[in-house]
C-alpha cells in the first residue's frame, strides 16, 4: 500500500510524464520491429541480406516506414528519460517485446506458444513493480552538473570496460560468430546503448532546462553527449539490423531488451546513484521484479525454441534437403526460421 501511495502521489510530478512516454514509446517500437523485418526480408529476395554485410535495405520504403516507426518512438523514449529515471523507464521497454512477439506471431507467422504469452505477462507483471517502487528523479540544475556525474571514477571505469568489450565483438566475434551466435550481435548493442541511454538522459536534461529558461545549449559538454548519442544510435541500428535479418524476431527482442536493460540500469546506478535514494526494502523488490521480467523473456526464448524444433521434425526430407541447400544449420538452434523456402 505504501508503493502504491507514493506512486499516486508522484502521478503529478515529472514521474507520470516519463511513464506517459515510454509507454508510447513501447507501442511504436514494438510494431517498427516488425514492419522493419518485414522490409529486409524483401530487400533480402532482391539483393544481400543485411545479414550477409548488404545494405539493399536502404532501398526499401518498407523499411523506412519501421525506421520512422522507430524514430518516433525513439524520441518518445528520448523524452521520457528527462523526465524520470532510467530505472524506470528502461523497464518498460518490456511492453515493446509483447507487441512484437504477438505481432510476429500474425503477421510474420513466427509461432508464440502458450507459454510465450505467460512470459509476456511475467513481463508485464515484473514491469509494474518496478514502476510502483522507482526512486524519484535527481533534481539537476545544469548540464556540467551531469558531465560531472559522467565523469567520476566508478562510471570512467564502467565506460572503460563497455568500449573494450565492444572493440572485441566487434573485430574479433562479429567476423566468425555473428552469422550463427546471437549474443554477438545484441551484445554490441546492449553494451553501446547502455551508454547511449545516459547520454540520452543527458541531452534530454539539457533540452528540457533550455526550454524552460536555462539555456545550455551554450556548454560544449552538451554537445559532446551529443556526439556520443549519435555513434551510440548509429553503431546500435547497424548490429540490431544484422540481428533482425538472421535470427528470430520474436528470440531477438527479448533477449536484447533483457540485455539492454540490464546494462542500462546499472549504467544508470553507477553514473546517476539512483539506489542512493531508496531503501534497501525497495532495492531488493525492484531486483525481484527485474527476475520475473528475466523468467518471462526466459519463457519467451525456451517456447520459440520448442515451436522451431517441433516445425522442423514435421518436414519432409526432401524439404529438409532444400533448406540445406539454402544454408540452414541445424546446429544453430536460434537461426532464422523465416527464410526458409519449402517447395
């Protein structure tokens, strides 16, 4: 009672407007997924799959209806991080998994089992909780007082580690496992946007004291989290477009928001100390709650590979002796179904 209190208590402060747009930010970047696949799969028929290195997917409006999907959905999420926490608006990415998994499954006809839905609601449930028990936002007055909270030792270290990490997917994994492991391609997004997502803050930080009066548009640091944002969003739709075009969309949503998420909330614990403002009671119920947002992506993954697994006993050999010829591998449990032919 006492989370739902202050919860309500904080519907009139900046919290609610966070929460107001990054749940439409949900919706449209849950539907950009799948209207994206839908263009690389005919830019695919029609030249190098992006997959493969191609990029005739620049060259397809369907495509470019999912990127603006996208984007409007980005800037809603752009905007919400002014507003509240990354610790609670992260989380609610959970929501864009849900559309696109339910999406996938009528419109790119990729099968969600029963149980996929009970990880959409485990996704769901774990979401409300941490919105219920977010910590309120730090109040800050300029633009330096953010670049000083960038650029203290705990979250130099942070960044450190992610750059390195992310120079050895991308040189050394990328070339040998990126086509058959789908952790290469969403790690090197989730670590990049875990530092574009402050920077996002950041910058929405910035843009929203200008508008009201403090203009900081004048303070080089401003443009310099810009800069970052926009390598960050670059480098982050290159992988995410290679991982969209070779595996599952309903397997790769879920285990990149898992991954992001993750990444994002400790960024934003490191950098912002948002566990600084709550109680240890409040702490371990959001971890709990991020759990049972883990169990349902869980599900989501384990029940696409039981309905992958059951689509492929029930073919013909002669079926199965096509796809092999169109390079499937059943040893890669989570390779693109999608793309497969049947005479």
């Amino acid at each position: 009672m006492a989370a739902v209190r202050r919860w309500s208590e904080g519907m009139a402060s900046d919290n609610v407007k966070g929460l107001v747009l990054a749940l439409s930010s949900s919706l449209f970047i849950g539907a950009s997924f799948i209207v994206k696949k839908k263009g690389l799969k005919k830019a695919g028929a029609s030249g190098i799959r992006a997959g493969s290195g191609g990029y005739s997917y620049l060259l397809e409006p369907l495509w470019w209806v999912g990127m603006i999907t996208m984007v409007v959905g980005e800037i809603a999420n752009f905007a919400a991080y002014a507003f509240a926490p990354a610790i609670l608006v992260t989380p609610l990415g959970a929501l864009s998994i849900i559309i696109s998994a339910a999406l996938a499954h009528i419109i790119l006809r990729e099968k969600l089992h029963t149980f996929g839905i009970l990880g959409c609601v485990l996704c769901v449930v774990g979401s409300t909780a941490i919105v219920l028990h977010a910590p309120p936002e730090r109040q800050i007055e300029s633009v330096t007082e953010v670049w000083d909270l960038a650029t203290e030792p705990g979250f130099l270290f942070y960044a450190l580690l992610v750059l390195t990490a992310v120079f050895i997917l991308i040189f050394h994994f990328v070339p040998q496992y990126g086509q058959s492991h789908i952790m290469v391609y969403i790690g090197v997004c989730s670590l990049v946007g875990s530092i574009s997502v402050m920077s996002v803050k950041a910058v929405g930080i910035a843009l929203k004291l200008t508008f009201s009066g403090m203009n900081q548009l004048v303070y080089p640091q401003t443009w310099a989290f810009t800069l970052v944002v926009v390598t960050c969003v670059v480098t982050q739709m290159n992988y995410l477009n290679k991982a969209l075009d070779t595996f599952n969309t309903a397997v790769v949503s879920p285990i990149y928001y898992v991954m992001f998420t993750t990444l994002t909330i400790l960024a934003s614990v490191i950098m912002f100390k948002d566990w600084d403002r709550q109680n240890p009671t409040q702490i371990i119920t959001e971890m709990c709650a991020f759990v049972t947002i883990l169990s349902g992506t869980f599900l989501l993954h384990k029940t696409k590979d039981m309905a992958d697994g059951t689509s492929l006993t029930s073919m013909s050999m002669r079926q199965l002796k096509h796809e092999e010829e169109d390079g499937f591998d059943e040893s890669i449990p989570l390779k693109r179904q999608d793309s497969l032919r049947i005479p």
